[in-house]
C-alpha cells in the first residue's frame, strides 16, 4: 500500500469515527467542529506512528 492509501484509509476511518463520537456525545454539534475533530484524529494518528518509529529505530 502507498502512502497516499495509508493516508485515505485513515481519512475515512476517523471522518466516521469522528461523526460517531460526536453524535453520540454532544448531538447538537456543529459540522465544522466534527470536521476539525476528524482532522485532529488524523493528525495524532501520524504523530503517534511517528514516534512509534523513532522508539523502534533506537534514535
């Protein structure tokens, strides 16, 4: 799998991810507040394999 995959299977993944936390925790939310949700899910998923591979290479 290419990278540009990776990145769309994760883009979609947390976009559902962050609709159904957000429905189910505060129903009345705005969409650009569910959009700004997705997009902090997926940006801490790169930062989280980020320093996944930096502890695994030793550096």
């Amino acid at each position: 799998m290419t990278n540009f995959y990776i990145f769309i299977f994760r883009a979609i993944l947390k976009t559902v991810f962050a609709v159904i936390l957000s429905r189910f925790f505060h129903p009345d939310l705005n969409l650009a507040y569910v959009a700004g949700l997705g997009i902090l899910l997926v940006g801490l998923a790169y930062i989280f394999e980020y320093l996944r591979n930096k502890k695994s290479n030793g550096t």
